[in-house]
C-alpha cells in the first residue's frame, strides 16, 4: 500500500505484486504532510539503475515491458480513484472487491442472493 497525506485526508494506492514504486528524487512539496509505503507482508524490492539501462540498451523489450506494466498500473490507480468518488458505502466496496479481485486473484460471479453487476 502506498499512501500520501495532505492536511487531515490520506489517499492511498494498492499495489499488486510486481507493482513500481517510484521514489522521487526531490523532497517532496510543502503542502505534502506524508508519503508512506507498507506491506502487510514481506516484499522483495528490486532497485532499478544503470545496469537497467545498459540491458535495455541491448534488449529494448524490457523497457516495453516496464512500460505496459505502469500503464496497467496507473489504469488500476484511476479505477481506485473513480471507485472512492461512488456516492454509495456498498458500491465503492463492491467495486473495490472486484477491482483487487481481477488484480490479485481471481473473481467469480456473485452467489446467488448477492448483488452483481
């Protein structure tokens, strides 16, 4: 999970595995009051630098690759932000099941007795 605060509100961002973290490499603005990054298990980190570059050099696929892997991340991060703008309490859940359902696992139709899109 990956969170920022700003004033009193905190958003957050899940992650799926081999999901990026991008630190910044500027302190973060003022107006800013946190950024925070937590697992609720163990993760593996892998640090991306100029031997990245170097192999992209080599096999230019590995960047496609990454940047596939962010679009679909940043899509997932959009559908989150549309799924906290839903008025009703039960469908930001019900769309937030579905959506770290289809991301980490897997979905089904809703049983019988179950509301379903």
């Amino acid at each position: 999970m990956n969170s920022i605060r700003i004033g009193e509100q905190t958003g957050i961002q899940s992650l799926a595995p081999g999901d990026l973290l991008f630190p910044g490499t500027e302190p973060a603005p003022t107006w800013i009051a946190g950024l925070e990054a937590r697992t609720a298990a163990p993760a593996r980190l892998a640090l991306f630098g100029n031997d990245l570059l170097a192999a992209a050099y080599r096999w230019p696929r590995i960047l496609q690759s990454l940047y596939m892997y962010i679009g679909e991340q940043c899509n997932r991060l959009t559908a989150q932000l549309v799924i906290c703008q839903l008025p009703r309490v039960d469908d930001r859940v019900h769309a937030m099941l579905w959506l770290l359902a289809e991301s980490l696992g897997q979905s089904r139709r809703a049983a019988s007795g179950c509301r379903s899109s």
